[in-house]
C-alpha cells in the first residue's frame, strides 16, 4: 500500500511504496534533504520532524528523526528544518528600521559600586546591593542571591545586577562581576507560518541581527484552527515543543559564531540574552505557554489570558538566560492578538486624532479602524492565499518568487525575488497577476478565465489555467487559485466594510490606511485596488508598516512606555466578531468579484477597467 | 585499625574494628536501630545518615544509607532519623497556645464565581477569575494557568483560587473546583539542635498538629560555626539535604494518617499546605535556601541577606504545594536571626512602654532590650550547656531526662520526664542541680566541688564528681560540667550587662524579663537567679514566651501585620557586636562566678547563702 507524505515547508507531498523511506519519498518528490551517507544512517544529517504513523524509530532530544530511517505507515507530514532547503528560500521578512525610544527596558544591567562592609557597616550583601542600586523594594531570584556572596568579594564590591520588569515590580535576576556585560534583548513575531527575530542591544536600541524561519507547528496544520484542533487530539505538548524549537534554531543561528550571514559575527552568547518580548496571535501564544487553546476554537471563543503573565525563559525552555522574562504582548479577542496590538502601537494610529484603517494579512487577517478616542478590530478568516496557502503555484516570498506582474504588449512579464529562476508565486505576484489578467480581459469578473483571450491558457486536470512559465517547473493559476484568492481578499475588504458600518463611516472618512504583514511593503496598491483587496483612495493614504508584530514586539523589549501604550491599546479596543455578523456574510458575497459587486465603491478600477 | 563512631541524637561514641558495620557500632554502643533482619542488608529498616570516610555503598535518594551496609575508614558521625530512638525519647517543646489573628495570611483560598463566557461577554479565562476575585493585578503562576480553562470549565465557573502573598504583591498559585479545599499553612522553628513545626488551619488559626525533631544536620557539627565550616569545607548542599531532609520528614509525620499520635488524624495531605513561615537563626536560614553561610563566620560577620525573598515549596524542595510561598522572618545580624525577630513579635515588647529585657537561650544564648522607642540586641556564644551539651550527662527536654532537682534532708531528690528511669540531665535541671549544690555548701562560688561536703562526691577518670544516680545508667556532675555551665550563664548575663550598661541602665530598671527558648517554660527562676543566670529581680517581672521562633512564625503565617511588625522590629533592632567589646570579657569574667564576683548585684542570692 502506498502512502503519501508531504513536506514541508514547500508543501509538496507525494507518495511512496510500503517499506520506503522519508529520504525516498524526498528524493522522489525533489525535496532536498542533506544525506552525505547515502541514507545509510550513519551522518546523521537529515534530521526532519515527522507527524503520522510509522515505524518505531529512534527519535533524539528535540524529537528530530532521520529521514532515512522513518518508514511511513500511513499518511505522513514532513518538517525538512533549518538546513538547505531554507538558506536556498531565506524568508523575505520586512524589518522596521525605525530607532526605537529605550527607557526601562524589560531587563536592564545596572553597574553598583558598594562600600566594603565592616563591623560598623554590617548590612548583610543583598541589602547593601539593593541600598546601592536605590532598589530597597527589589525582589530578587533564588539562584542570583545564592551567587552573590561570591560575586560581590570576587568583584570587589563591584558588580553589574540585571533587573527584569513586571509592570511597576523589579527583580534582581542575575549579578555578575562588573566587566564585559552584554544587555541583548530578542524581539519576536511568531506567525501561524513564519517566525522572525531580532537580536537587539538594550542599551542602544540597535538591531544586531535578525533571522527568520518556518514555524515548525506547520507540520501539525497549515492554520490556527488546525493547530487548536492537534492540540486538542494529541496534546498541545507537542506543538509548544515545535514553537520552542524554532525558536531555539533561531537564537542558535543568531548566537552562533559559524553561522553563515545571518550573525552579526560578534559571537553573542544565548545567556545574555535577558528579556524576549513577543507578538504573535492568541493561538501561538497559547501554544508558546503551554496554554491549552481548545477554547478559542469553539463558541463563544474565549482565550485562557488576554495579558500573559510575564513568564521566565526557563520556564519555556528558551534558550536564553534561564530567568529572562519574556513578555507577550496583549491581545483582545480570540482571533486578535498581541500582533495586532503590535501593529497598532507601531502605526501611531492609537495618538492621532486622523481616522485610520489597519489591516494585516497574514494566514488570517485583521483590521482595526479608529483613532485615538475609540479603535473597533475584527479578525477574517481570510485564509492563506496571500502568503501562497491554497493557491497551486503559491509561495512565500522568497527567493525565486514571482514577486511582480505586469501586462505589456499584450502579453505577462514577470520578475523574480532574487532574479533567480522562478519557483511559484508570492502574495505580491498574485495580486499584479490576477488585477494585470483582468485588466487586460484575461478573466471576467467573476474572476473565470476568458476562453481564447490569451494564447496562455491551458487546461490542467481538467481545470482552466494560465501558464506563466514553462521552463524546469512550470507555473500556471487556475480558476480554482482565482476563486481563493477572490475569498480572501473578499474576506479583508468585507471586514473593513463592516467596520465602518458600525459606526456610520465610509471609506471615504479613512484618512490612512495602515498595511502591516509579511508582504505588506512589496505590494502594489493600484493592483491590489484593482482586484478590490484594497479600499479605491489615494495612494498617498497608504502606509506600509512592515512586519507589525516585530516592530511593535521591539518597541515593547525597550520601553516601558511601550508596554504601557500596549496595555491601553488592548483596553481600548473593540472586538467585534463577524462569525455572527449577517452584514458580513452580505459584504463578504458582494466582494466576491472583482472589483467588487458594487463597481461605485472603486472608481478608478472602472476608469481603468473602461479604459 | 580501629574506628571512633558518634550517634546522634543521642552524642554516643564508640569504637569498631576495621571491617565492622555502623549497625555493629550500635549494637555496641547500645543505640537502637531498627534490623528486623539482622543485618543481611534485607528489610531496609536500618536506614542512617552517615558523615565520614567509609568504603562505597549504596546510597538512597534522600541520602539514606543501610547501617548494616556501612563499613567505616575512618571516624564516622551516623544520624539516627525518626525511629525507636525518636519515639522513646520525644522532645519536649513548648508551643505558645494563644489565638493569634487571622488576617491576610501568608496564601488563602478564596471561593470565587464567575458568570459564564458568551459572545457578548468574552473576557479570558484570568481576566475573568481576577475580576471576580476583585484582584486586577494579581500575577498568576504559568503552572495555575496552564490548569486554569478546564478547572473553570470543569467546575462551570465555580473555583477556589489561592492566593501567596508577598509584601502589597498577591499571586494566584492554584486555581481548583470549589469543594473540599483545606488551607494549611506551616510555622517552623528551625534551630541549631532541635527542630518544631506547626499544621496550623489558615481560616481559623487553629494549630492542628504539631511535631518536633532532631536537625539532621547535627550529623556535620554541633553548633553553627561547626555547620558553617563543614559548609566551606564541603559544600552545603549536604546541610541543605539534612534539613530539609528534616522537614520533609516532620510534615510527613504530621500528613500521615498511619502515624502514632502527632497527627490529629484527618489525613491532612501536604499539597494542601499552601505557606510556611520559618523562624530560625541566620545560619540556618542560609542552609535551608542553599546561601553559602561562610560569609557569617568570619569578621566582619555579614551575612548573604537579612531579609529573604519569599521562595516557593519547590525551590527548596519541601514538602507542599510546589509553589507554597516559603516566608523567612528577617533578622537583624549574623548572630542575631528571625528566630529573634520572632521572640520579639511574640512578647509584644515592641509595642510597649516598659523597659523589657527577652533572653533567648539556645545553642546561643540571644539577648534583646528596650521598649516601642528603641531596641538593642545581641548575642552571645553562650554554648549548647543548657540543651545538654559539653555536659557529660546533659540532654535535651525527653522522656527520662532529670528536669528537676531539690535538696532536701541534706541530700537531692529529683524528677525525670514522664517520670521514667532517668537517663541524663536536661537544661532545667542542670540550673536546679548547680543552686542545689551551691545554697547545701557541696560547691563553692566557683563551681569547685568541695571535698567531703556530701556523700556522693567520687572521682571519675579523675575529675572530681557529684553521682546523681547509680541505676543501669550512672548519671553524674563533673567540675568540668560545672564549669561549661558557667562558661554559659556567664556569657548570657554579660550580654545582658553590656546592653543595660550601653544606655546607662540597670538591671533594677528593667521592669519586664521575657523568656524565651525551648526550656524556657519550665526552669525555677529562684535557682536561675541562685546560678546568676538571671538577673536577682522579682519574680513577677519574669514571663516565660515559650518557643518564641515558633510563636512568631505562626503569628506571621497568619496576619500580614505580624509579617509588617517583624519588618519594623528587623528595622528598629540595633546590634551590639560583643566580639570586639573590651566590656563583655569584663563583664563575663565577672560573672564566672556563683553566682556572680560582685554579690550586690544579687541581694536575695546572697540572703540564701547566708542562710
């Protein structure tokens, strides 16, 4: 009996006879896993993570197993981690590069100079730090104090203590001998499918490095509702192991001296790394925690915490210093999280007084409308079409990406991430490729492909497609990709929509539209306009704020300013939940075509379109 | 090559032949240990602990090893745990029995109801809990929360949260369906011999069990220089084992249903002691939160904290709810510990106008003075002579101990503990015994016994001897006890004299004496004074505070004021070092006499022994 098994990240599955290999399987379906000995399991080099029956094999510390000894037993999911496969496809994140205020950050070393006790000076060596560091009401951790006696007379009374934050506590975590003390902190976005961070020196603010990679959890389900559904069949154990080792992958990348590139070459230590500071949605940090998610799932979607508790490295199993505190940024509903929050603070949205529309595409999508008085936020089930879920010939940006699209003379050109030869197509490229097809009249509106308009369509399976390139591997749309990508974009603008109809607004108030995610800053306006992803303003309302969830996870890391005004923002904000809303599934309907039902709501797509 | 063997509790050396066990060494000895087999090494009753060169043996997990298992290689110090010997001889302590005040205890349980989530009422799960609570800015443990969506759930919205307290910080560390939840909390007293702990009900205040044992760590020394040296000699992670070895031993007895008569049999479970509150001398504390003590030892005698943070059970590894906060009452110096602070809290001389002097007698003798405007302290190496220490038939308050002594008809009558076959001579009774001797002329001033003056005068091994009693055991005085006895008093009454004299008082000013100490409850202040233990004043104006350590850790364990009281008592005491005071050596030096060179300060004494 043959069983399939799918890879990923590249999502390529295939199927292999009874008795062979995870190694066969990628040699059949052209995955690429390191095996210099051949698969006869002696170098150890392709690692992978599996999820599905197979045979009893050896599996190592981080539940790693060799591709060449796993022999599937049933349908099987492959995770191909950190090795070839991703350096080839390094991630395309967008960093903001916007220096950030640093006042209170989450952990900070401070220098203490101490008189040498006597017998007329006799307070005891914690209350003579505290006394010098002006922190009489400091707590400390049990490990610090049993290090202080030594530290203190080894340093001769001179001693660096480094002091996390918990609101308005302190606690004394760790003092070392003054000398070479480093104050790294980590800003993290943990996405459903990608996680990015940034090693960032507390004192300057500066950013030394930054790395991106796969979520491992995608083996366990391409969605968050995916994830919550293992969790609650397998145990959420599994998955939080999963986050926490991408995780340490990409401390190690960073940390790591060896590292080719994505290192600052400086040789940073794991263990300075004091405080972490995360945006990421409901679901991955439930999934982070070890909080049990099932409740998000299920009516009336209720999160275990809307304000984690500030947690220790430790406690997770982070590699970083045992009690650096890490800090997840608050998140008001089910569906929208602390990346949302992130997003808010990062935009400014939340001080000014301009009316503005925030929307991040990622696997779901959000948006949050307001201004500094009031903020409404809803999450759409928008789906993955925009970061190359569902969608044949779809990717991430990354190298060999089609990242843009353009009709000239009456035929496609295209441009490639990296000019390398294309692979797929990224969120970017499907927006130009769909908006240039309908312009050009390659498709109507109901997004089906226009029998003999082009001399590029084809049909495969069965299936109306367009052929974008031929060449080693052939790239094509077809209508069941435009149908996707026509729900997803639906999705987004109805939620906008809906937004604003609760308070009586139009698109036309929007004075900004703010556009977070991992694709927001490639995309071009007028095309995502044309297919009705986004609202038909100027183009000068429109503002890319990149990655959100990072930015805003920074500007947490180093300021407590930051937490607070992510406190307020999660306090200020409304969710309003479209699952129940028959406005919605009206907007949603009228949305799907392109531009939308209502052709008034985009003029100038109709100029376009007439022209 | 013979080997010296020591059993504790009971001090009892004996010597083996290369190659014979530690339960040989008993046998010869006369100590019992439990060996239904006979030493095949079988039955696993003959469980010790053992300090000192022997060849390798298996060792337990608590660091028991088989006594008939254990051939030394060299001298051998061999701890006998709760057993036969334990048993027969039970420690007398003495508890305080008044009611103390329930008010924001250390951790409380509190009943909580929530309504239930729906889509119009979405807070989380610990949003929601704190709400009802009325507690916003409670933290939570991870572990709590991680059990917090199915206990609510589970229980449909009806728990029990219990919160620790630390300082104005409140922290949920459990969340459990409301039912049959117990609050237990533990006071402890942890001194340098003996160790006592209460299973007090958090709502009541009730005292429920109490039980009382050797510290194990008397197996590594007698005193706490002795403790503090093997500590730097071999780690303290030993010391650390040894007591909380202890209490873990202490809390099972008084957690077992099976056990004879310390528990009030309702089957308490540790998990359901949610705080412990510790009263215990600095070095003590050190050892128990694994502080390196060595500091202490050496001028200028610094200890590593005078205020402990508050631990949790786990951290430490006792036996309770794992996150049980563990509160340590501050101390004021390296000699002068928590165990004082309690004294003081439990006399309640801080809270008054009279001048009051409180003694503390135990392996050192501490001394405190003055009123609600100022207080003084110190301490003095008095040594162990009153808990049965440097006297050869000295022993602690148990069964069969001489607790009493009177001369009369010209000869001495005595008592014994549960009036059985008297088997040593406790601290009380050593107090009668040297007045006795000294108003009958059978010793003069300086504890020199005086030839022919009674019929019980003999010489062992040379030393000049009083015989108490000749029965299976003989038990007799020596002039070397007598003059450690001295040595003891004298240390203890100088102290006191360098405190009054600090402030240009006198003892005729003192209008209140307090007590306090294991023996405290059951000495003759007549012969106390006789000695010139305690100062010759009237007899109304002495109170006996019983196990003032005790007392107060109870007291704190129950009210968030008497933690408060015993911060500002930490915060008002005052440390006289008599180390380097010219003053003390005057005053000790005079008081080595009986009972003291200048009899005027002893009016009614001398009356007596002008009789």
């Amino acid at each position: 009996m043959a069983h399939r098994v799918t890879f990923f990240p590249g999502n390529v599955t295939t199927e292999v006879e009874e008795g062979e290999t995870v190694l066969d399987a990628a040699v059949a379906a052209g995955v690429h896993i390191d095996a210099s000995c051949g698969g006869a399991g002696t170098c150890g080099k392709c690692r992978v993570l599996v999820e599905g029956p197979h045979r009893p094999v050896e599996t190592g510390a981080d539940g790693h197993v060799l591709a060449c000894q796993v022999i599937p037993e049933g349908e099987l999911y492959v995770f191909v981690p950190a090795g070839r496969e991703v350096r080839k496809g390094k991630i395309h994140a967008i960093y903001s590069n916007a220096a950030f205020e640093v006042r209170e950050p989450l952990a900070e070393s401070i220098l203490v100079e101490m008189e040498r006790p006597s017998l007329d000076d006799n307070l005891a060596d914690l209350e003579r730090l505290k006394c010098a560091l002006g922190r009489p009401d400091a707590r400390i951790a049990l490990t610090a104090l049993r290090r202080l006696p030594q530290t203190l007379r080894g340093s001769d009374w001179r001693a660096v203590a480094t002091l996390a934050r918990d609101g308005s506590a302190e606690e004394i975590i760790e003092v070392r001998p003054s000398g070479d003390v480093k104050d790294l902190g980590l800003a993290v976005d943990i996405g459903t499918t990608t996680v990015a961070i940034e090693l960032v020196d507390l004192r300057s603010g500066k950013v030394l490095a930054q790395a991106s990679d796969y979520n491992r959890q995608m083996v366990a389900g391409e969605d968050v509702l995916a994830r919550i559904a293992y969790a609650e069949e397998k145990g959420q154990e599994r998955l939080q192991d999963l986050i926490v080792g991408t995780l340490n992958g990409l401390i190690e990348r960073l940390c790591s001296p060896t590292d080719c590139g994505a290192s600052d070459g400086h040789g940073h230590r794991a263990e300075d790394i004091i405080a972490l500071s995360i945006g990421a949605n409901p679901a991955m940090v439930h999934l982070l925690l070890g909080l049990e998610p099932r409740s998000i799932r299920y009516e009336p979607y209720i999160p275990v915490v809307h304000v984690p508790p500030i947690s220790r490295a430790m406690d997770i199993g982070l590699r970083a210093h045992p009690h650096a505190p890490v800090y997840c940024i608050p998140g008001r509903a089910a569906y929208v999280g602390g990346d949302v929050t992130a997003d808010v603070l990062l935009s400014g949205m939340h001080l000014k007084d301009e009316l503005a529309l925030l929307i991040d595409v990622g696997t779901n999508g959000e948006v949050v409308l307001g201004n500094r008085e009031w903020m409404l936020t809803c999450s759409t089930s928008a789906g993955p079409a925009f970061e190359g879920g569902e969608v044949s010939c779809g990717m991430r940006a990354m190298s060999g990406a089609i990242d843009a699209v353009r009709m000239t003379g009456g035929d496609l050109e295209f441009s490639t991430i990296d000019s390398g030869e294309p692979v797929g197509i990224c969120g970017s490229g499907l927006i130009d490729l769909v908006a240039q097809m309908l312009l050009g009249g390659w498709i109507d509106r109901k997004g089906r492909i226009v029998a003999d308009a082009s001399g590029r369509r084809r049909d495969v399976d069965g299936v109306p497609s367009i052929v974008l390139h031929s060449g080693e591997e052939e790239i094509s749309i077809n209508e069941d990709d435009i149908a996707n990508i026509l729900r997803t974009k639906a999705a987004i603008y109805a939620g906008c929509s809906v937004l604003l109809d609760s308070v009586a607004l139009d698109f036309g108030d929007v004075e900004r539209v703010y556009i977070a995610g991992g694709f927001g800053s490639h995309i071009d306006v007028e095309n995502a306009q044309t297919i009705g992803l986004l609202p038909d303003l100027p183009r000068e309302r429109f503002e890319f704020i990149g990655n959100g969830s990072l930015g805003g996870a920074r500007m947490c890391l180093l300021s407590s300013k930051a937490r607070e005004s992510a406190h307020s923002i999660f306090e200020s904000l409304t969710y309003v939940d479209l699952s129940s809303s028959s406005k919605f599934f009206d907007q949603y309907s009228s949305a799907l075509f392109l531009p939308h039902t209502d052709l008034d709501q985009f003029p100038s797509v109709r100029e376009r379109l007439e022209r």
